[in-house]
C-alpha cells in the first residue's frame, strides 16, 4: 500500500505539471501590405483607445493600461519604428480588457486515469485502484479572457494602416492571468511575424 501511494503522488505530480493554466493566443490581424504600405519606418507614439459614451476620448491614462502601453512600445521598436511621441509618424492605439469566465474546467494536454495494471512485479498498484485522477486535478476554475487591440494609424489623414486583436483564457489569479504577463504575452503573440497574412485568424501557443 506504501508503493501505491508513492505511485499516486508521483502521478499526480506530472499531471499537475501537464495542466497548463492558459490557453494558446488566438489573434486575428489586418494589414495594407497589398497597397504598398511599408512597415517599420519612422516614428511613433502610443496612446490607450477609450472613448466615453459620447465616443470622445476619455481624459487621462488609467494605470491598469501600463503594462498593455509598454508592452506595445516595446514590440513597436522591435519591428523597427522609434518613439517619438511629440513627432510621430504613426500612432498605435491600445485597446485591452479582461472579461471574467465563470467557472470552466481546465483540461491538459494529458489525461491519465490510474486503474488497470500499472507498475511492476510486487508492486502493490494495479487492479482494482479505480482512481481517475483527472477528476481530481481538473476541477472547475474560475476563468478570464484577457484581450488586448492595436490599430497602427498614420497620423497625417489619419489612415488605419495596420490593426490585430488578442486574446488568451487563463485561470483567474495565476501567474499568466497577471497583467503583466498577459501583457507581454499578448503583444509578443500579435506582432509575431508582423504585419502577418491580412485577414487571417491564427493559434499562437
């Protein structure tokens, strides 16, 4: 009974360790590539895109935005524009959000269910445990969806030139739910490859 035991922790473990909490990044982006438009030449600011009711502009930045502000910029610099924000020649206009799920179950990539005959000779595990420890591990977890935007606008005449959304489900309080993580995450996921295939909606893990 000792070695069953042993057994089940040790398989409880690994499954712990298979069980991601966050899923893939699903974006979705919109280029102008096919009309000559170039990407990554000059200089940019950025700004967070909230309006009021009236559709105006809300005044002021709230500090929930910075980690959404600077994970842009820093991707912006990295396909090759530089930030200027008094002389910009394109402003990236950050919209973000995080939407609470509910409670959903969180499935990993491996399910394992401990019954049959496993270990070896004398070892004590085998028929007769009629455990599942999925049902264990992989109990309802309150879920958010956290999405962030970016529409790339030149700021003489005001074209939108480039624009994506992202979007990732994590569990509610972990790590990759934080605002930072997501955050990077996001921005990492939706400038990959920039400007991307325009109009196609693709999986990033």
């Amino acid at each position: 009974m000792r070695l069953a035991i042993l057994s089940l922790t040790a398989a409880a473990v690994a499954l712990s360790a298979c069980a991601t909490p966050a899923g893939p990044v699903e974006i979705t982006r919109f280029n102008r590539a096919d009309e000559g438009v170039q990407y990554g030449n000059g200089s940019f600011a950025v700004e967070i895109a909230r309006t009021d009711n009236a559709g105006e502009q809300a005044e002021g930045t709230p500090l929930s935005a910075s980690p959404y502000l600077n994970a842009v910029a820093a991707e912006m610099q990295r396909i090759g524009y530089s930030e200027n924000s008094d002389n910009a020649s394109v402003i990236a206009q950050v919209g973000y959000g995080v939407r609470d799920l509910g409670k959903r179950d969180r499935r990993g990539p491996v399910s394992v269910g401990v019954g049959g005959s496993t270990g070896g000779y004398r070892s004590g595990v085998g028929v007769g445990l009629g455990l599942d420890l999925t049902s264990l591990l992989n109990r309802p977890k309150n879920r958010v969806l956290t999405e962030l935007s970016v529409r790339i606008i030149e700021r003489d005449g005001g074209r939108v030139i480039w624009e994506g959304s992202a979007a990732q489900e994590s569990d509610a309080g972990s790590a990759a739910s934080a605002s930072d993580s997501a955050a990077q995450k996001l921005a990492s996921a939706l400038f990959s490859n920039f400007p991307g295939k325009s109009g196609e909606s693709i999986i990033v893990k």
